[in-house]
C-alpha cells in the first residue's frame, strides 16, 4: 500500500538545456505536477527583461501554478486564470504596442492535478503524458500541438538540403518565413492552440480525469524528451518508469543527448533541431488523494 503524501514528494524531476536559454521547465507543489515548454515569438523582440521572452513567459507561469496551490476550481479554470494574469502583465509590459501572434512568447504544458480524491490533467499543446498501470502496461495521451506544421518545415529543410546542397542549418535558416507565417495560425480556427494571451486555448487544451486507482506512476514530459521514444526510437516508455523507480533519470538524458551528437547533421533522424530543450517528471502515484486537495 502507497502511503498517502504529497505529490510533490513523490515527483522526480529533470530539465536539460538544447541551446543558448532553456525555455523548458518543471515544477509541483503538494497537489500538482507540470512540465512547461516556452517559446518566444517567431519574430524576436525581447519584450521582456528575461534571458528569452519564452522564458520569462514559464517563470511566470510556473510562479501562478506555484501560488495557486489547493485551488477549489477545476484544472482548465485554474490554467485560465493563469493565462489571464501571465498575459495581462505581457500586455503591460508592452504597453500601447500592437502584441500580434508572431509577436507572443507562448508555452505548452502538461499539468495534472490531485482534486477530490480524482487526477485531472491538462495538455496544451506538444506536451504528453505516459501513464504506467498496475499491471505493467503503459499507455500515452499526446497533446494536440502543431505537429502538422512543424512537419511542413521539416520537409522544406529536407528538400533546401537534398535540392541546394545546403548545410542543415543554412537550410534551415532559410525556412525562417515559414516558421513566421506558422506563428501566425497560433490560437485560431484550424491553426493551433498553445497558452499565451488568448484564454481560448485553454478550452482547446486536452484534459480529462484519471481514477488514482487506475495509475502507478505518471510522466510528464516536453516535445524535446518525447523524441527519445518517438523519434529515435532509443527507449520505450517501460524504461522510463523503471529509471523513476530506481531514483535517477540522467540516464535517460544522457541517452537522448548521446543519440543527437551521433547525429549533428540530422541525417539519421530527420528533425528541424539538432537538439531541443528537454523536461521530463514521473510522479509515483499515492493510493490515497483526498488530502491532498484543500
């Protein structure tokens, strides 16, 4: 029998950088669990103080989930408000200026949340959950992120590379207005959902409620971790709750980050990246739940 705690102390945690400024982050207090996946505009501005606007925009986030511990309201109206406040002080931040999407830093996110002796979750955008049932299996809920876009940039690199004899990252600085023009569908009708300034995007998030019964253990993770099961194909998701299990979760990032400087070029494993900010957390499940909701 689990003991009934916390979830926080029963999360285990990793982020690792794949650039200049990590815009990925993980965070829990006793009650919720989230991974965040930033972005800064796709026309860079630095509109904020931080090391990335895409930064700034998870710290402030991940300041509100923090605050918002043993919140009554339900998960999608908890990350609403979130998305109310962050954007409202991006909006003061940049005062009488026009804040259009390509301008908007933005994250994904998985969040689940421990409420009424029930886990709900949320993801919005490119980020998933794995979950590990008693009896072993496991099962993935995959985030509704711009997969079909970031798909048509891949296959313009591809064909800048195979066509001009281009470098991958001069062909991939030469999707540029592609990536723009992508930007733009963000939170609209037959474009893509993401959390910014728009409050819309939470009811495009998906969520639903997990019986506590029904779970082991969770992980949470980023579009940059997902990689290592999906892309590379390097571990399955049984391998990561047995790291969890066993207390360290380096190896596998170190795993990830071995297959990529294998693959410098992109060759073997065609991405746009040669490497991406990873996030992952595994929450071992408690039995118990209701005192975890206040």
């Amino acid at each position: 029998m689990k003991a009934e705690t916390t979830l926080e102390s029963r999360v285990l945690s990793r982020v690792d950088d794949g650039g200049s400024v990590c815009e990925d982050l993980t965070g829990a207090t006793a009650d919720t669990v989230w991974v965040l996946d930033g972005a800064s505009g796709a026309v860079r501005e630095n509109l904020t103080d931080a090391p990335s606007d895409g930064r700034w925009y998870v710290e402030q986030f991940d300041n509100y989930l923090t605050e918002s511990e043993g919140a009554s309201a339900p998960l999608p109206e908890v990350v609403r408000r979130g998305v109310r406040r962050v954007g409202g002080r991006l909006r003061t931040l940049t005062e009488d200026t026009e804040l259009t999407r390509v301008r908007q830093p933005l994250t994904a996110g998985a969040v689940l949340r421990a409420r009424d002796g029930w886990l709900e979750y949320l993801l919005s955008a490119d980020c998933n959950l794995a979950l590990q049932r008693p009896d072993g299996r496991t099962e993935v809920i995959r985030g509704d992120g711009p997969r079909s876009l970031d798909a048509s940039v891949l296959e313009s690199i591809q064909r800048l590379k195979q066509n001009g004899g281009l470098s991958h990252e001069v062909a991939r600085r030469r999707t540029r207005n592609q990536i723009v023009e992508n930007r733009r569908q963000l939170n609209t009708p037959g474009g893509y959902w993401a959390l910014s300034v728009d409050t819309r995007a939470v009811d495009h998030a998906r969520g639903s409620t997990l019986n506590p019964a029904s779970v082991d253990r969770i992980a949470l993770y980023t579009d940059g971790f997902e990689r290592l099961t999906e892309l590379y194909e390097a571990v399955g998701y049984s391998t990561i709750f047995e790291r969890a299990e066993e207390g360290s979760l380096a190896p596998l990032f170190e795993k990830l980050r071995s297959v990529e400087s294998s693959d410098p070029n992109c060759e073997q494993y065609p991405r746009t990246k040669p490497s991406d900010d990873a996030a992952l957390s595994v929450v071992d499940i408690p039995d118990r739940l209701g005192s975890l909701s206040r």
